[in-house]
C-alpha cells in the first residue's frame, strides 16, 4: 500500500471520530460521560468504558506491532479482557451501588484520605514510567 493511502485512511479515521463526537456531545458533562447520568444500566456504562480505551492510535498501531512481532500482542488483549471483566462485574457493580466515580473516591471512603494520595500517587509514577518506557 501506498503511504498516501494510509494516510488518507488515517485521516479519515480521525474525521469519523470527530463526526461522531459531534453529535453524540451534545449536553454532555462529566456524569454523563462517567457514569451515564446515573440513568444508564451499569452494563452500558462498561461498555462505554471500554470502547473509551481504545483509541485511535490502538487502532491504527497494533496492525503494525502485530506485524513486526507476531502475535506477542496476544498477550495484552487477553491481559486487557481479563481485566475488563472485572472492571464490568466487579467494579462497575461496586461504584453503582456506593455512588461512586472513580477508584479514589473508593479509596478515600474505605481507607482514608491517605489511601486516596497513595492511589493518586501510583497513578503519577506509572505514567512517568510509561513516558520513560517510550524513550528507551
């Protein structure tokens, strides 16, 4: 394939998803994109999740890593539907029924507001391991 055309396809992509965002944003704030209004089942919410963490560069990328290294990339997505499931019929279930938004919030109910700073503060230091992960 030509890099004209892939780049065209790329491009494409990313004007559907600006499409898409468009009209389906309209009225929207955080509950909403959280927790669906609280209206929404817990099932459609998961899903909502899910389909948030996949972005366009997963979409566009893996076809090239699965390329190059095989299918070593297997062991992500059963890693990652793995962990989906227990996000969906453990987690989602949980924040539901104790009014929740994020793991933090849980945390700080739980365990205090220690546990909350501990949380954030893994999520920090996991980011900045990636980013060096990316450098390497």
């Amino acid at each position: 394939m030509s890099p004209a055309f892939l780049f065209s396809f790329v491009i494409g992509y990313f004007l559907l998803l600006l499409v898409v965002a468009y009209f389906t944003s309209k009225n929207s704030n955080n509950d909403s994109f959280f927790i669906g209004n609280r209206s929404s089942n817990w099932m459609l919410v998961a899903f909502g999740m899910i389909g948030t963490s996949l972005s366009g560069v997963t979409f566009v990328s893996v076809p090239g890593t699965v390329g190059t290294d095989g299918f070593q990339y297997m062991q992500v997505v059963i890693g990652y539907f793995l962990g989906y499931l227990v996000v969906a019929f453990v987690l989602l279930p949980l924040y539901y029924r104790l009014n929740l938004t994020s793991i933090y919030n849980y945390l700080e109910t739980r365990f205090g507001p220690v546990s909350y700073k501990t949380g954030a503060l893994f999520l920090l230091s996991r980011g900045r391991w990636e980013q060096q992960q990316e450098c390497t």
